[in-house]
C-alpha cells in the first residue's frame, strides 16, 4: 500500500524519483486503513504513514470519466 507517488527524490535532474516507501498488508481491510505524506523539506525522501483505525475511515471517492456501464457506440 501506498500513495502511488514518487517517495525518493534523486538530485540527478536526468533520472526518474522513484517509490521506494510503502507497506505491506495481510489480512487488513483497506476501509481501517490510511496514508498520508509527510512534508518534511530536511531529506530528498518524502516518508509516508500508515494510520490504522479501529473504525471505519471514511475516504472521498475519486472522480472518474467513465465506468464499466460506459457505452463507447453512442460515442462514435
């Protein structure tokens, strides 16, 4: 698990940040958990957390163009 986001910040302009921060989850709904960044300007890694709840976090749904029930022919 993680934010999908680059973590590791290289000072080679020419190379590409990398996702070297993130968790591994066995048997933990993803409804108890959440991460988030940490801003922290003292490192070229941007460190993420892990919040386990014991409730249910409640996460806003991200917006999506389309779905499965998309009809493509009407489209055309």
């Amino acid at each position: 698990m993680s934010t999908g986001k680059p973590t590791y910040w290289l000072t080679d302009p020419g190379k590409i940040p990398h996702l070297i921060d993130f968790f591994i989850i066995k048997n933990i709904p993803a409804q108890y958990l959440q991460i988030e960044e940490s801003h922290d300007l003292n490192s070229d890694e941007t460190p993420i957390h892990l919040i386990l709840s014991e409730n249910i976090i409640q996460k806003e749904s991200s917006t999506v163009l389309v779905n499965r029930r998309t009809d493509w022919e009407s489209f055309r």
